[in-house]
C-alpha cells in the first residue's frame, strides 16, 4: 500500500499539481479576501487546504459537498473515483493480491487530514509573517513574484523551489535502529527517539542568524 501512495506522492508526481494550487489559491483569495475588513487566516487555511486535498485526492471539486465532507470527514461516500482511488484500485500486490477496502478508506482519510492540518498551519504562518512584516511582503511580492511572472501566469516547481518555509511540524518520533552513545548519553536500540526540525532550523549552529529573513 505505502509503495503505490509513495509512487503518487513522489516528487515528480507532485510538481504535476502546482498549476492546480496556485488556481485553488488565486480563487480563495477572490472569495474570501477580496472587500472584507477583516479575515480569519487560519480559518481560510483550513478551507483552502482541504478543497485542495479533496480535489487532489480523491477529485471532488463541488463547493457544496466540500463543504458538508468538511463537517463530516469520517463517513467517506463510497464510489467517489480519484486519481489516487483509481491508481490504488488498478494496482496490485506482489501475486495479484490487491487491497481491501478498509485499507483504501483507512489511507485515503490518512491522506486528506495529513494534507490538510499541517499545510494550514504553514499557511498560516506564512501570512501572518507577511502581514506582520511589510519589508519582507514587498520584496516577496514586486521582486521575488510579480518580477518573474507574466500576467496570469501560474507558479511552477521552479518557483516553489524558491521558497523557503518553516516547518509545519514541531518534530517526529524515529525508532534507534543499533546501540549508540550520542553527547555521552547511551540510546538502546529500539528507543524512540524525537527529531524537533524547529529547534535545528533556529540554531545559530546550523542557520547563522535564524530568526532574520535573508533575502538573497
């Protein structure tokens, strides 16, 4: 199963959907930002980035359904064909063995909460650094974008290659594979062990200067 999610959700397979989230995104914006006073950031995240699983995942594009799907996540319609439901569905195990449909359910519902919490929280800070610090939102805008792209031109992995984003996870947890003794401390094999990427990404060590934006 993770062999057939992993050749959909590769990085090739990947770069094949930015021309779909940059028309997500420039849609959200009309919608929900467009003559309001004041908006929710991480409420509009939320929205932007479950319509894109939804449309990515399993390809549901109607507003409406979206939205009772939102509010009713567990109870999946079944039929629902997808470009990941499809590429599941047509591909076998080793010895023609396929999958259940409890799997495909259990993985698909993986997929849309996992591609929806932590891209809205990345979502949110983004803006919210923007917002908060003009400088940064002026260079990003009239240098780093409006100066490249010609009108109504969609973003592209080169683009996205650019951007730099801090991570939308406080860290993971990873199994000690072999004994071993790091900074004195002794790690048995099998202990579970948590990687925090926002303490490494704010490591003078690391990141000379990590709290400062650097333009170049």
């Amino acid at each position: 199963m993770y062999k057939i999610l992993f050749e959909f959700l590769k990085l090739d397979a990947l770069q094949l959907y930015i021309d779909v989230m940059d028309a997500i995104a420039r849609k959200q914006f009309v919608v929900e930002w467009e003559n309001k006073d004041k908006v929710v950031i991480f409420y509009i995240a939320k929205n932007y980035t479950f319509r894109l699983a939804c449309q990515s995942f399993i390809s549901l594009e109607d507003p409406n359904r979206i939205a009772k799907l939102y509010y009713h996540l567990y109870p999946l319609a079944s039929g629902i064909i997808s470009d990941v439901l499809s590429h599941i569905l047509t591909t076998g195990f080793e010895y023609a063995k396929y999958i259940n449909k409890s799997n495909i359910t259990d993985k698909t519902l993986g997929l849309l909460i996992g591609g929806h919490n932590t891209t809205s929280d990345a979502y949110t800070f983004i803006v919210k650094s923007l917002a908060e610090l003009h400088h940064i939102y002026e260079h990003v805008y009239k240098v780093q974008i409006a100066g490249i792209k010609a009108s109504g031109e969609l973003l592209n992995w080169t683009d996205i290659q650019k951007v730099k984003l801090a991570s939308p996870l406080q860290g993971a947890f990873r199994e000690a594979i072999n004994d071993f003794i790091f900074n004195g401390f002794s790690i048995p094999k099998c202990w579970e062990l948590y990687w925090s990427a926002s303490s490494t990404h704010r490591s003078p060590k690391y990141f000379p200067e990590p709290k400062e934006f650097d333009l170049t």
